[in-house]
C-alpha cells in the first residue's frame, strides 16, 4: 500500500511546518511487515526553526539507535 499526506509539526514556541510524505506499508498476513516513508529533507529543514536546527545539531545518532 503506497499513500500520499501531508503532516504538520508544531512546535512549543509556535512555528510549524508541513511536510509531505510518501508512505509504503507491504501487509502480510494482516499485519504491516514494512513501513518506509520518504519526504524531502531540504523542504522540511528549509521550514523548521533556527533553534530547532541547532538543538539537532548537537545530539549523536546513538541517542536515536
């Protein structure tokens, strides 16, 4: 299953941003046994706020594995 939407962030200090996604489900015997999503990240960083940038920027990918 493929879908196409649009999601929203919003953020404490109350800037938001609108991305859109793409998104792949393959379903096997009822249940979802791969989910991908695919966005630009050029038109999502070109939106987000400066601060939030920066508090991404100090945080190692261990915190994420």
């Amino acid at each position: 299953m493929i879908v196409e939407h649009t999601e929203t962030w919003h953020f404490e200090t109350g800037e938001s941003l609108r991305n859109q996604f793409v998104t792949v489900h393959v379903v096997k015997d009822g249940k979802i046994a791969l989910w991908r999503d695919y966005w630009d990240l050029n038109t999502m960083m070109s939106q987000a706020p400066q601060w939030w940038i920066e508090r991404l920027a100090q945080h190692d990918g261990s915190e994420w594995s």
